[in-house]
C-alpha cells in the first residue's frame, strides 16, 4: 500500500481463504474457509508499525490483524487466537509472560535445493566444520553480517538478551527479552523476517528449517513462560516462602494434558520431526524435570521469582503466534481444571507411553484430528481449516521421491 493511503486510513482487505494457504501456495477446499472466500480486512496494530532500516528506499511494515468485516477478529486468524488466550488469562487477574529463544542457520547461498546447505567461506578462505560451538572466534567472516543485525534490531525496537554460536555447524541462538506474549510474537516475527532479509543484503542465506543439515543439531525455539497476577506483578507460580505453588503444578499438568494433542501446531512441517526423531536437546516427550533438557517441559534453575516452565517443542519453523498460544491455552487449561503433573523425571529415563508424543507429521495431525481439547481450545473451524492445509502439504511431500531413496532402494531387488 502507498504510504499516503496508508496515512489516510484506507482500509486494506484480504480474501478469507489466504489465512489457509499452504506452504506451496495452494488453498484447501473453500468449505474450510466460507464458500465465498469473502474478504477480511486487515486492521495494523498502531504499536506495530515499523520503518524498515535495511531497505534502501523508504518502506515500512505494519503487523496487522485479520478482521471479518463484521469487527471480530477472525477464528482463522492465529495473532487473533493468541490474543483471546491472554484474554481468558485477563478474565481471571492473570498475565502470561513469555520469551522465546530462537535458533537459525547461516549458510552460503543454495540455488540448488537438491544440494546441502553449505556455510559460508570465512575469512581464513574456509568453510567452518562445527569446532565453533559458544566459540568467540569471528573467523567465520560474518561479523559484518551480525553487525548490521543489531542494528536493523535497535532501530526496530528489539531488545535482545543472549546471542552466541550454538552447537550446529554455522548455527546461532538469541534470546529475546521476556514480556507479553504478543509483544514476543511480533519481535520473533520481525526477528525472523530481519534476519533473512538482511542476509540477502550479505550474499547469505539464513535458514529457520528445524532440521536443514543431517547428523548435525536442529533448531528450536523454545518458549519459556510464566505467570504473573494483574496489578501486583506476583509470579503466581511461586508463593511467599519462594516455593513452588499449585497453580504452578497445574500449569504443567495442562502442558502434559495437551502437548500430544497440540504437536502438530508445535511441528508444523515435515522436516519439524527430523529435528525431534533425532533428539539432541530436541525432545519429543511431555515429560517435566528440574533442569534436564531431555526433558520436552524444562524448569530452568532460578530463583523463585522467575520460576517458569520452558516448552522445548517447538522449532525454528513454528508460527510463533500459533507455538505461544498452544503452550498457554494447555497451561490454563491445567490451571482450570486443576490437573496434577506427572511425577518430575531426573538424568537418565525412559519416556512412559501415555508422555510420548506423534513422531511424524502424519501422526501429529491424525492425533489432533481426533482431539476435542484441540477444537475447545481454538474452535472447530480453526483446527479443521489448519488440518485441511497441512494435509495438502504432507500429500506434496509424499508426491516427491527423495535422493535417499533413489539411492538406497533402486539397487533392491
């Protein structure tokens, strides 16, 4: 849009149907979204308006809520999902508070998928083989890269915590800071729309697949989450002795209620389950422990006051909007029926049956076919319409055959 019809409140709309589109560009049957494919509008969220500062002539991003015309926020929208979830946390004097931690890949440029992802040449005219792991080294030549990120991040209002080289080869973490949950929405959305087109600017290539390199760590984002209440800012998870409270129990016996359920809006795409097929600090387990990353739901060593449950689900390729909400919705869920965690797990274990969670995408989506806590938590309409479009997706994939399998199976008898 113009900025002067911007200006001029010109009202942008939307076809309904695009909140459905599949990854390939492709829509489901028009029954999951209104026979008609009438029109949303898009309605920019005045604190979500931002001069873009990589781009060289003047632009600006709005993030924008889809509306049906009637003035309610759309059920297929998931940034509308995310809000009515705080909403049910508001009606009962409480507010989430959330961080995420996201993990990506830097990679030279890729302009045939059918090979590797490579890291880029550093400046020793080498290509970094995965010694670099929480390294201080800058050899890998992307310091201009990462400088121009911070930047981009400052002048776009996005603090930052932590940032390091993490255990992949040419793979890197930031924590942002924690706060409202859709505020950490956005931020990892305009994170990861930063990152990507900042490398472009540096001849790189930044990828956010949970999986893009073989025998080599995914990428996640975690979400770490706590409670606090309205108007005294108490973390409800820990009582005036600083010891853990019963809402905090419950908070994860919700999360364990609904993580098999909800997996599929967690992992969202085929490659999401190489991550957590392979676990390495990826698990794919509903069970809790005190500080053990092997554990799907992490309670990282604090003090009382930031106590939190950490969802280790998620990867780099959930929708943050989508990821955030699951994970909160199951913790209030818990919270409201006072449901009871399982027994806390330490070193070494074996995942029980009823905390292992779907493997693949196929299964993720047949559990969450068959689940009522799903269409009571985010409604018919939503959770059909998302099965609809990720069916279409998983039915690509299966319309390819892969280079492993031309080169394993041709030669079998």
């Amino acid at each position: 849009m113009t900025a002067e019809g911007f200006l001029e409140g010109r009202r942008l709309q939307m076809a309904r149907g695009v909140l459905l589109q599949c990854i390939m560009g492709g829509y489901p049957p028009a029954r999951f979204y209104g026979s008609d494919d009438g029109d949303l509008a898009l309605v920019p969220d005045p604190a979500q308006i931002h001069r873009l500062p990589w781009s060289s002539q003047p632009r600006a991003l709005a993030i924008c809520d889809a509306d049906e015309l009637t003035g309610e926020s759309s059920p297929l929208s998931t940034r509308g999902q995310l809000k009515a979830v705080i909403a049910r946390y508001a009606a009962l004097g409480l507010a989430p508070v959330v961080a995420t931690e996201l993990e990506f890949f830097v990679f030279a440029p890729n302009p045939d998928p059918t090979q590797p992802f490579q890291p880029p040449l550093g400046l020793d005219g080498r290509r970094e083989d995965g010694h670099s792991a929480f390294s201080v080294s800058s050899n890998n030549g992307l310091r201009p890269f990462f400088n121009e990120v911070y930047e981009c991040m400052a002048a776009l209002g996005l603090p930052r915590d932590t940032f390091m080289h993490e255990m992949g080869v040419s793979q890197f973490e930031i924590n942002l800071l924690h706060g409202d949950p859709l505020l950490l929405a956005d931020q990892t959305l305009l994170f990861k729309h930063l990152l990507k087109e900042v490398a472009l600017k540096h001849g790189l290539t930044v990828v956010c697949m949970a999986k893009p390199l073989a025998h080599t760590p995914g990428s996640s984002m975690h979400i770490h989450q706590s409670i606090v209440e309205i108007g005294t800012g108490r973390n409800v998870f820990s009582d005036k002795a600083g010891e853990p409270t019963a809402t905090f129990r419950h908070f994860i016996g919700g999360q364990q209620a609904g993580m098999a359920d909800l997996t599929a809006l967690f992992a969202p795409n085929v490659n999401s389950y190489q991550r957590l097929c392979h676990p390495f600090a990826s698990p794919n387990n509903a069970c809790w422990s005190h500080d053990n990353r092997a554990a799907g739901l992490r309670i990282p060593a604090s003090s009382p006051v930031a106590r939190r449950v950490e969802n280790r689900l998620p990867g780099a390729d959930a929708n943050p909007y989508l990821a955030i909400a699951a994970s909160l919705a199951a913790g209030l869920y818990g919270i409201e029926n006072k449901l009871e965690p399982s027994a806390p797990i330490q070193g070494e274990f074996v995942v029980p049956d009823n905390l292992s969670l779907p493997c693949t995408l196929h299964a993720a989506l047949e559990r969450l076919k068959r689940s009522q806590l799903a269409k009571e938590l985010f409604g018919k309409e939503f959770i059909e319409g998302y099965i609809a479009s990720k069916t279409m997706e998983l039915t690509s994939f299966f319309d390819e055959i892969t280079p492993w399998e031309r080169r394993v199976l041709a030669a079998q008898a």
